[in-house]
C-alpha cells in the first residue's frame, strides 16, 4: 500500500505537469519529509502550486486527479481545497496554492514530488511560522481540567449526558494532554503543531495507558472522571474541596 500512496503521488506530480499552468507538488506530513511514517493506513497531503490567475481551474475542475483514477467522492473542506477519495480506496487530503500565497500560510516543511525547471527549491519551506506549542501554566492547565470535570458531572446528572462527555472525555482530556510534557520525557515520532493528540501514544506511552480509563464513553462519564481525578491527584496538588466535590457528584 506505501508503494501505492507514493507512485500514485508521482502520477498526481505527472498530471500536474501536463496540465500546462502548474508549477509545483509538495508532498506534506507521512508523504513529505517523514516518509518513516508511511504505513498502510496513510494517506497523501500535498499542496499544487500553480501559476497566478490558474488556481480557480484547479479547484473548479479535478480533472486533474480524475483522468488518474475516477473519484468517488469529493469534498470541498477549505476555500483553498479538497478531500477526495478515488475509488481504489486512496484518500487524499490537499490545497492549491499560487505561489504568491505560499509566504502567507503556515504549513510544516514539505518535499517537493515535482517542479517546473528553475523554480527555487526552498518553496517547500515554510515563511509563516507553526503555531507555537502551548507552554500554559501547569496551575491553569490543571483549574481547568478540575472545573471541566466539575461542570461535566453537573451536566451528566442533569441528564445532559452529551454536553457531560465533551467536557469530561475531550476537554478535561485535553488539559491532561497538554500536562503530560510536564510529567513525562516526550519521546519517539514528532509532535503535529496543529494536533496535540496525533502520534501521542508514542510521544507519551506511559500516559497513553491511561487513556481508555479516562475516555470510557457516553454512558460512563463519571467513571472517566474519577480516572482523571486519581491521576491529577497523582501528579499534581489538587484543592482538596474541589476533589471531594467531584467524587460526590460521581457518587451522589
């Protein structure tokens, strides 16, 4: 399946240049510059750099892409882009850009597939810099954990089970997230600028174990949030009214 995803890359590089406006492909993320993560179950982020005044054409007709294999399904996600699935099961993930725009977005570096003669090499490196990596106090990051499973616990006994999980299972979880550079060495694959929680269970395997305990679904909020609680309490000083009031809401 990588020998796919990359010869199916190759071609997409080969259509761009028949196109007669393009000028460039960058291949980003497990088919850019960390092709060490390239497994069965990627698939192709790139970016199609095309002439100023053409890029319209590219969004508005993906013939591009079809004359390689038929789509079998399209999805405009961005102003910028797609994702489209072919229908030998590829996906893929992508934005045009004129070269112009390439200095106003932020993106992680990329590879170039494919290039016009004489375009500069350096295109695949980013002008705009990524968002920098949250470095929020350890004491906020834990106030709001602790009052995300407090307002969570509230909302699953008023029977708001939905609302109970996103702060419990997805916000609570995300501070804890966010602590656990604070706790443990981040080791292995490399941390998304954009996404927290992609590759986590190699950067942080310790904290990884936990997850399930902290995550156990719709009708199991408050058992989440107990499993929470211990490892805050394990970590971090915890107010102890504020851990006595969550246990009383997980077991009223």
């Amino acid at each position: 399946m990588t020998n796919r995803l990359l010869t199916r890359l190759d071609e997409i590089g080969a259509s761009l240049e028949r196109s007669g406006h393009a000028l460039a492909l960058i291949g980003l993320g497990s088919v850019g510059v960390e092709l060490e993560r390239l497994d069965a179950w990627s698939d192709l982020d790139f970016f199609a750099i095309v002439e100023q005044g053409h890029k319209g054409r590219y969004l508005s007709n993906l013939d591009w892409l079809s004359c390689l294999c038929p789509l079998a399904y399209q999805f405009r996600n961005t102003p910028d882009g797609f994702k489209v699935l072919f229908q030998d099961g590829i996906f893929c993930e992508f934005a045009v850009f004129e070269l112009a725009e390439l200095g106003t977005i932020p993106f992680s570096r990329g590879r170039i597939v494919w290039k016009v003669p004489g375009l500069n090499e350096d295109i695949a490196e980013p002008v705009v810099p990524l968002p920098a990596v949250c470095q929020s106090a350890t004491e906020w990051l834990v106030g709001e954990a602790l009052t995300n499973l407090l307002v969570g616990l509230g909302r699953f006994r008023r029977g708001e089970k939905l609302s109970a999980s996103r702060f419990i299972q997805q916000y609570a979880v995300d501070r804890v997230l966010e602590l656990s550079a604070v706790i443990a060495q981040e080791i292995g694959a490399p941390r998304d600028a954009f996404a927290n929680e992609r590759r986590f269970e190699q950067r942080f395997p310790g904290v990884a174990q936990e997850l399930p305990c902290f995550i156990q679904g719709y009708d199991h909020s408050c058992e989440s949030a107990q499993a929470i609680l211990a490892f805050l309490e394990r970590h971090f000083d915890v107010n102890q009214a504020v851990a006595d009031t969550i246990r009383k809401l997980c077991n009223p």
